[in-house]
C-alpha cells in the first residue's frame, strides 16, 4: 500500500517538474529570443525564472523525499551505481544536478547577466537554451529508463 501510494506522488511532483523544464525549453525560450529588446529579453527571463525556481524547488523536495523513501521501502538502495539499479542511479544523478543548479542560482544568473556578459543578450539567450536542452534529455533519459527498468527491463 506504502510503496504505490509513495510512486504516485514521486511522479506526479517529477510530473509537475519535468513538464515545466519541457515548457519553459521548447516555448519559452524559443519566444524569448525572437524578442527585439536585450532588456524586455532578460526580465522576460528573470520573471519567468523566479515563478518557475519556486515549483522547482518544491518539486525537487517532494520527488527526493518520496525518492529516497521509496529506496529505503524497497531495498532498492542495496542496487545503486549497478546496472540493476540503472533507474534509481540515474534519478539520484539528475536530482542532484538539479539540487545544485537550484541552490546556486542566484549566483550563476549574476555571474550570466552581470558585468561584461550583459552586452551579448543574444548570446547568453542562446547558450541558456542549449543548456536547458540538455537538461531536458537528461531528465527524459531518466523518466525513460526508470519506467523501463522498474517493469522489467533489468
Ligand atoms: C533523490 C532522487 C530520486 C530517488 C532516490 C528516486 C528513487 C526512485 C525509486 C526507488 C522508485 C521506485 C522503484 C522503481 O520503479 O525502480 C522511483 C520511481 C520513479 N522515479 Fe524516481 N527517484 C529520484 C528522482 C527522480 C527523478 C529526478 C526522476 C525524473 C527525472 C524520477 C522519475 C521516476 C519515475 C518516472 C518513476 C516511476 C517508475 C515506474 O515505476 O514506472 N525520479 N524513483
């Protein structure tokens, strides 16, 4: 009873996480660098950004409380970083990029937009979808594999 009630609610909050990662990466960006305006481009960003760190962040601590008790509940822990834990391990992997790009995001978006940076919106626009990307395939691998794995892949 514990363990299907614990993946639904893992899912729903990767659900709700992922989605965003995918919506702000296929609609967002592409919208925001077909603005004219370097200022309208980067509060466009930044209001958007802060909205979306929040359910992130609340996301990522519902998906890593129900994760790690789901680990514990199964036993699965005992299969980290081996192939038959391959679902698990790579969640884990994602979550903890995710923690850190979270926790530091202050300072990266001042290290991004401050200073010299400032002048080549374009650019930054840029590099920040192809980063966003990434961490979308990775966070797709991650869903894929889990399902895969967790109804009979390994
Ligand atoms: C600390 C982080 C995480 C831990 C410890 C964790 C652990 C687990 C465990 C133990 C299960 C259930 C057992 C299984 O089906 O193998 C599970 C299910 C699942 N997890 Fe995670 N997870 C974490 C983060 C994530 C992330 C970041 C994603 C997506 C990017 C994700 C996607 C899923 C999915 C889709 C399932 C359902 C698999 C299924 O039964 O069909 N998890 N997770």
């Amino acid at each position: 009873m514990l363990v299907p009630v614990l993946i639904a609610v893992h899912v729903l909050g990767v659900v709700i996480w992922i989605g965003g990662v995918a919506f702000v990466t296929m609609i967002v960006f592409p919208m925001i660098m077909r603005m004219e305006d370097s200022f309208e481009k980067v509060l466009f960003f930044q209001g958007m950004e802060h909205r979306f760190a929040r359910i992130a962040k609340s996301s990522v601590a519902v998906v890593g409380l129900t994760g790690g008790w789901l680990l514990y509940a199964t036993g699965e822990w005992l299969y980290l970083f081996s192939m038959k834990g391959i679902g698990p391990t790579l969640m884990v992997l994602v979550w903890t990029f995710y923690l850190f790009v979270l926790l530091f995001e202050g300072k990266i978006f001042r290290v991004i937009f401050g200073g010299r940076a400032a002048q080549d919106t374009g650019k930054i626009f840029s590099l920040l979808s192809r980063f966003h990307w990434v961490v979308l395939a990775l966070s797709l691998l991650a869903v894929g594999v889990g399902v895969w794995a967790g109804h009979g892949g390994v």
